[in-house]
C-alpha cells in the first residue's frame, strides 16, 4: 500500500471542518485590519529563496525541496512566504499605487526537517505583510492582529515575545561583540556554526545544537547595542502596545531565523505543545525589497502555522464549531418516486438548501440510517402515496415533529 510521504498528511472529510473554522476568523480578522488576499506559485526559482530568505540560513543550507526543472533550471518549493510576495509585488508593481499595500495568504510552506508535534514537512501558514509604512504604529498593528486572531481563536493563555535586532547602521558594532563572545568557544561550536560566525554571527544564535544553544544564553543582548532611532521606534511600539491591551514580554532571544529580519522582531509562544511552542512569529524587514530587486520599501509581517494553531485549540479544549450538516435527506420508493426526488433535490441545492438522496439502492430502513449517520435536520419520504397526493410530511430529526409539506422546493424551503 502506498502512504503519504514522511511529514506529510491527509486532512479526511470529517476533519476539515475545523480547518475551514480556523481559515474563516483567520481571513475575517486579517479583514477587519484591511488586509486583501495574495496568491502565489508553490514554486520559484532557488535564487529567490538564496537572495531573499538569506543562504546562511537553516532553511536555504539544510531545509530546502530544490531540483532542476526539465529546463536545467533550478527550482524549489516555497520554503516560507514573504519572498514570494515580495517578488509578485515587484514583478506586477503592487508598490507603485498607494501605500501602504497590506496582503495575506494561506499556503502551504515545504521544509525537509524532522517532523515533530505541529511541525511538518509541507506545512500551512497563516501570513501577513504590509509594505510601506515605517512607523511604529505599523508594528503594533502588525502585532495586534496577530493577538486578536489568537483571542478570537480562544488561545488567551500566549503573550508576544518582543525584541529588536537593530538596522544596518547599528548592526555592525553588535555583530563584532558578538563574533568576540563566540571566538571564546570557537572550539566548542558546530561546523554550520564556526561557517556562520564569519559570515553572520548572528546565525549561531538560532542554532538548533543544544551545546551551541547554551553557549549562546550568554551572548550579548541585541537591544544594548540600538542605535537611537531603532532604541525610539522600539520603545514606541512598546508603548503603543500597552495602550492597546496587548500584553508581551521583552525577550532578549527572539531573532528569527531568517536573514531578511530588521529591528522590531516578535514571537507568540505557547507552552502547551512541547518545545515547539512558537504558533505566530514576524517583524520588520525594510531592507528586502529593494534586495529582491525593487524600490527602497519598508515592511513588516508575520507568519503562523495552521497545524499549531489547531494543535494548541486542541490542548487548550477550545470548542469548535461542530460540522454543517445536510438539511433534508429525502428519502424514496420506487422508480418514479426516486425520478421526482432527483428534481426536487436539484432545485432545493440551486436555492443553497444542502440536501441529500439515497444514490445507493437501499431500502427505506437503511436509507433513514444513514440520514441519521449523516445528521441530517430533517428527513422526508416520498413513494407512490406521497406522490399521488402531491404532499409529504417532512420531519424534524431532533423533535420528532411532522409537517406536511407539497412537494415544491420553496414550500420545504419556507419550512426549514
């Protein structure tokens, strides 16, 4: 028997409903903060993810599905999403109307890593992006909606994790406190980690190596070496965050791990999924759009995994919405009465009424089973009788209540 690849799964009809619950408040909110939906291929060429994500990266180094297309080029399935947007936006000129430009999706993302609790290898994510607003007040709306996602979900128990990793004028001067701090265990770190200390010292301290990840507790913080204005935006933020209500945390080991993140970076950690417990993480990008090719442009996003989410709504007991069912199952017997069924079936399904008929040869007895197997609200029999006389009674599977009905869709519609 042929199975699903390693880090992979199937989400089976009596599963998705809770797939579609959790994509409906994620689209209404992203909504409700004027936020319009992006779609994008799975696909790209390798240099978009080399140049935008950053090749000293886990993800580009270790993590990538990247083959040669029958053209010799090389491709690889979509690791994460900003490049992508980033890349439609420039290709199309989605920067050159008004500003700023506030996207989302919902995609798949594909990593080759070790498949864990809420982590797989062809994953869903949940993204925003906005692109051309600088101020604080961006960041805190970026941050904000991820917080009221979450509390729509019914997830209240996380707080955002907030910390700033500078800009390109103060960078410099941390990267050297930090590539001094590591020199003194230059024997003692991994070979990715002694590669990444030359070329992005900061690199090492999102290494997944437990030796290296004790060393780096004790590295220097990012936010003693700001400059003034990425101290002043940070501390705004801050600010305007407290005034939102939106609880967080100053979190000195936040950094994300990818190279295009710059200043305010952010993670919503739960503590109810094991050690992977970050279900929302983003910030500040400003300097990749124009490294992708495109006009200096400042922008911000994030990004949350659906298979988190749900895992954490799972553990917390979050209740979700049961799955919609079938409004009328019409059951039938006899040629002629299964003929009429088929129509008035059609014109109940053009009216939006979900409705169901046998479509297996059963007998009555069965069919009134899997009507009930099925949570049908209202059933209805129809064989010559029922025909002749042009009525049927239509009965509520909850109450036990019979009403005649004509056999017409609308008189069934104005019942149910």
């Amino acid at each position: 028997m042929i199975q699903a690849p390693k880090g992979t799964y199937d989400v089976l009809p009596e599963e998705s409903y809770k797939w579609q619950y959790l994509e409906r408040i994620l689209r209404d909110t992203a909504k409700t903060f004027g936020y319009r939906e992006i779609r994008f291929p799975m696909f790209e060429h390798t240099e978009l993810f080399i140049r935008g994500v950053g090749d000293t990266t886990d993800v580009v180094q270790k993590e990538m599905y990247t083959f040669n297309d029958k053209g010799g080029r090389s491709i690889s399935l979509r690791p994460e999403g900003t490049a992508s947007v980033v890349r439609a936006m420039i290709e199309h000129g989605g920067f050159n109307g008004a500003l700023p430009v506030k996207c989302y999706y919902i995609a798949p993302n594909f990593r080759y890593e070790k498949p864990q609790a809420g982590r797989y290898r062809q994953h869903y994510q949940f993204g925003v992006e906005c692109f051309g607003a600088k101020s604080p007040a961006a960041n805190a709306e970026v941050i904000s909606l991820a917080d009221t996602f979450l509390k729509r979900l019914g997830i209240r128990n996380i707080t955002a994790h907030i910390n700033s990793i500078g800009c390109p004028a103060c960078r410099p001067r941390y990267y050297e406190a930090l590539k001094a701090y590591f020199e003194q265990y230059r024997g003692e770190l991994c070979p990715t980690c002694l590669e990444r200390l030359d070329r992005n010292p900061m690199r090492v301290l999102d290494c997944k190596s437990p030796v290296c990840h004790e060393i780096a507790k004790g590295a220097p913080k990012t936010i003693d070496y700001l400059c003034d204005s990425c101290k002043t935006d940070f501390d705004e933020t801050l600010q305007l965050l407290s005034r939102m209500g939106v609880d967080y945390q100053i979190d000195s080991g936040i950094v994300r791990g990818l190279d295009y993140y710059t200043g305010p970076v952010f993670e919503f950690i739960s503590n109810d999924i094991g050690a992977q417990g970050t279900v929302c993480g983003g910030g500040r990008y400003d300097g990749l759009v124009e490294q992708l090719g495109g006009k200096p442009t400042p922008a911000l996003g994030f990004g949350s995994g659906l298979e988190r989410l749900l895992l954490v709504m799972e553990k917390l007991g979050v209740n979700i919405p049961g799955a919609e069912t079938i409004d009328v199952y019409v059951a039938t017997t006899g040629k002629q009465a299964g003929d009429a069924a088929q129509k008035l079936i059609l014109d109940l399904r053009r009216m939006g009424i979900a409705a169901e008929r046998d479509l297996c040869d059963r007998s009555l007895k069965a069919q009134m089973k899997y009507a009930d197997k099925i949570g049908a609200r209202y059933t209805m029999v129809i064989g010559d009788d029922e025909l002749a006389a042009g009525t049927a009674n239509l009965k509520n599977m909850q109450t036990g209540e019979q009403i005649p009905c004509v056999l017409s869709a609308a008189t069934i519609e104005a019942v149910l």
